[in-house]
C-alpha cells in the first residue's frame, strides 16, 4: 500500500447552536488504502464527512488534497466533486426510471444532441474494466441493489475520483452482494483510490480495511492500523471504556424480579426484511432483559419484527407456549405487547395533537375509533398518568411537541402503561433526557417488573442496561452472538462477546 496521503484534515472544528459537533479532529487517507471511519451514533462521523464534501463549512481547519498536500477550500458538494470527492450514500441518489448509460453520464453533458453510441460505449468500457455484472442499455430497476451500488461507484470513479466515500453501502446487501462490492473496492484500491469506509459492520471492517480511525463525542480518539486494533478494542474506544477500567465494573444491586420458569412470550427461528437472521429468544414472566450490541448491530430490529414492525420472513412467535400470528402492530397489541419505539419523533409522537392524545392513542386504537372514550374517561385516564409520571405539562390539552424531550418520552410510557400489557418493549427509552428522568424511568421499569411485567430494555448505554436487565442477549451483523446472565453481566464480558469472543489479550 502506496504511503502518499490524498487527503488530510488538519485540526477540523464545527459548531452548531449548543452542540460541538468536532473538536479538532485530524484524519488522514492515503492514496491506494481502505480506511475505516468509525463511531456510535452522535460520534461526527457524519458531520466530518459532511465538512469534507461541502454539506458544511468548517469553523476552523485546514483540508489538503492530492500528493502534493495543496490546502483547499471546500464551499459545496460541486466544488468538492470537481476536486475529485466523490460519495456514495447508503440511500442510492440515481435515477432508477433510466438506463445504466443515462445514469452514468446524466449531468455531465452538455448541449442538447446527446451523442447515445460515445455514452453507451463508454458505459460498457467502465463495467467491463471494473467487472460489474450490467449492460449500458439495462433500465438500472431490473438490477440488483448491489449493482446499483457498483453503478454509483463507477459513475463517481469515472469522475476522475480520488478520494470515495461509501457510507453504510452494504446495510442493504446480503453476503454475496457485499462480496461483490467489496472485490469492486480492491479493485479500486489498486487503481489508487483512496476509500473512507463508514459502517457499522465489524466484520466487514477486519475483512476489507486496512486502518481505522474512531471519533467519539466529535473528538478523534486515535487512528490504527487493521492489524494493531483488535475487534474487543476497537469496541472499546467507541465506547468510551478502557479495558483495564472495565473489569472491575458491575452492574448495580436490581430489584428482586418474580420471575417464573415459563417464557410468556417466544420466538423460534424468527427473521425479517431488516436483514435480522433466524433468533430464538424468551421472556419470561416479571423479568427484564434486554438486546444489546453496536449500533446497527440489529438490536432494534429483532423487537420490531417480533412486534410486526417490520415483516417476518421465517420463525414463529408463541405465547404461553402456543404460537400466535403476528403480521402488524394491531395484532401485537392485541396480543398484550406494547412497544415505545426508538425514534419518538417519527414513529411516537404525534406533534400536533394534545397529551391527552398522545396518551390514550393506542388504547383507543385497540378499542377502535367507532367507539370513543367519553371526554370524562379521557380526562380520567390522562390526568392519572400524568401524576404518576410526573410529567412536566401546562395543562393535559397541550400539544405534546411543545414539551421536553424526556416529558413527550413519559408520555409515550404512559400510553403504553395504560394498555396495560403483559410485554412492555422499551426501545432506547431514555435517549436525550436528563439524568433525573433516566433514573425515574429506570426505577419505574424495575417496579413493573416486580409487579409481574416481562420488560424487554434496548440502551446504547451499557451502565443503563447492567442497572436494569437481569438477562443480556448480544448482537452483532444482525445476528445473535451470544448471551449474558449473572456473573457474565459485566462491560467487559459484553464487549468481548459483541467483538467475536477474543480474549482480553490478544
């Protein structure tokens, strides 16, 4: 691998209204190498790459580009392509409607006559040199999503690319798919192309890289050769824990959970479109447990398929021993399974309606908008809610987007506590709120589950899930690699099962 760096980022910092979003961050990308930027979610991998196309501009830095290190300003994503930046996104941008030839050159001719024969011999000469399984004239919908991906990439190489950024390319592929692109990568990397790999596959990074660099809470914590960082470390700098602090951290005292010895709920086999492989996985009854793994490891969507959030493919779902239909949300529901889902904005709250609303929401769904609750049973339900939640609110008629974070969070908590369900799935409940709330609803989720409720609990923090599950299953590629009870119940053993079992010293 060719030394020479085709980009470096010297001391990169940017802002936004009471957020430091990259506090002097150094990157470097060698010409001819695969480089791994790595981070959990709100680490600035995204807002560093966005620096470096011209999305942002940066507060102070400098950026250099070419062997020849030439510092540039970079005002926009045209400016950055015209210096040979170029980026491939996980949500592909062409044009499925046209032909492969049409979205390799649309943009990059000029006048009106289009000269069709130069764009399809062309088109054919990129595919064949970089070896992807298309033809210039095919619609690009009748390919593969792998070979859309491949298409991108050619287009953005056939740009005179020298650097190529690929971020998530492979969360929507399957194994050979992610074969082919990463053959087509090498390819490029002996042509001299310099790739930054985003992704959250740890495997894919040990199979395809060559270094990695990892932020965390937009500060670098270092950059590594593949060979010098092993998976358990790795882990461990992107999340913030030395391994010689970890081994002496244990989970707090929890409340004595009534279990019984008989799941309530069950899955056998169960997979879905999200790319989660077959799972078997229990609960039983007064106990919490929880998924946990990096993100995109799929914690979050082995509890949407068993909820029917996301269609099941293969496997079954048994209550108390007997396998129930699960095909959508309703269905759950009405099977006693309530889920507070991960992105509140999006699939919790809805802004614009009151508390009230919000609260009573699925109970009203269940019963059915035919037959709505009276005004006064309304008001009962709400008011008792809020009280024992103790959520911050003017008034019960407040729309619900005018409240905090961790108040429109305890109010999706108390519509689901309302349902009264035997299964409560809280899916990164504490996410962005303050301290106070966190322990509130941690002291509230072990409460219920001394009174009898089987709780499933998903946190990136992993102090949070010690304090409340009693049970760990681990995730990694979306697939279950393991899990963890009693003396197991610590950072360190979490992190060593999510690397791949290697051991403290290798």
């Amino acid at each position: 691998m060719k030394e020479n760096a085709v980009l470096v980022m010297k001391n990169i910092h940017k802002s936004f209204p009471g957020v430091k979003a990259l506090q002097g961050v150094d990157f470097k990308l060698r010409e001819g190498e695969i480089h791994a930027l790595m981070g959990e979610n709100g680490a600035g991998k995204s807002t560093l790459i966005k620096v470096l196309t011209g999305v942002y501009g940066k507060d102070e830095g400098q950026i250099f580009l070419g062997t020849d290190s030439q510092e540039v300003t970079i005002r926009s994503p045209q400016d950055a392509q015209n210096m040979g930046i170029s980026t491939v996104y996980q949500e592909i941008t062409l044009c499925p409607n046209l032909s492969v030839a049409e979205n390799m050159f649309i943009g990059r001719t000029k006048g009106i006559r289009q000269d069709w024969k130069m764009m399809a011999r062309e088109t054919t000469r990129i595919l064949k040199s970089l070896d992807i399984p298309a033809e210039a004239s095919q619609q690009l919908s009748t390919c593969s999503i792998a070979v859309q991906q491949m298409v991108a990439i050619a287009r953005a190489v056939d740009m005179d690319c020298k650097v190529l950024i690929l971020d998530e390319p492979t969360s929507s592929l399957d194994e050979q798919e992610v074969e082919k692109l990463f053959r087509l990568m090498r390819d490029l990397k002996k042509k001299g192309v310099g790739i930054i790999f985003v992704t959250h596959f740890l495997d894919q990074v040990y199979e395809v890289c060559d270094r990695i660099t990892v932020l965390r809470d937009g500060s670098l914590v270092g950059e590594y050769e593949i060979a010098d960082l092993p998976r358990v470390q790795l882990v461990s700098k992107m999340l913030g824990k030395e391994l010689d602090d970890l081994s002496d951290i244990k989970g707090e005292t929890k409340t004595k959970e009534k279990t019984s010895d008989v799941p309530v709920f069950e899955t056998e086999q169960l997979a879905s479109v999200a790319g989660i492989k077959p799972f078997d996985f229990y609960i039983k009854k007064g106990e919490v447990n929880g998924f946990t793994g990096l993100l995109g490891s799929g914690r979050s969507e082995c509890v949407r398929a068993i909820y029917g959030a996301d269609r099941v493919t293969q496997g079954k779902v048994k209550k108390n021993g007997k396998e129930i239909r699960i095909r959508k949300p309703l269905d759950a529901m009405k099977a006693g399974i309530a889920y507070l889902p991960e992105d509140r904005k999006n699939d919790g709250i809805i802004g614009d309606l009151s508390v009230r609303e919000n609260i009573i929401l699925a109970l009203q769904v269940r019963k059915g908008f035919f037959k709505p609750f009276t005004r006064a049973e309304a008001e009962k339900f709400a008011d008792d809610y809020i009280k024992l939640l103790d959520i911050k609110t003017a008034s019960a008629d407040t729309p619900i987007k005018s409240l905090s974070g961790g108040n429109q969070q305890k109010c999706i908590l108390a519509r689901w506590l309302l349902m009264n369900p035997e299964y409560l799935i809280l899916d990164e409940p504490t996410r962005g709120i303050d301290v106070g709330t966190k322990v509130d609803i941690q002291k509230l989720v072990l409460k219920l589950a001394s009174e009898g409720m089987s709780i499933t609990f998903i946190s990136s923090e992993t102090d949070e899930m010690l304090r409340t599950c009693s049970r760990l299953v681990v995730m990694r590629d979306g697939k279950v690699v393991g899990e963890l009870s009693g003396d197991d119940l610590t950072q360190s053993k979490i992190m060593s099962t999510i690397a791949g079992g290697e051991s403290k010293n290798e």
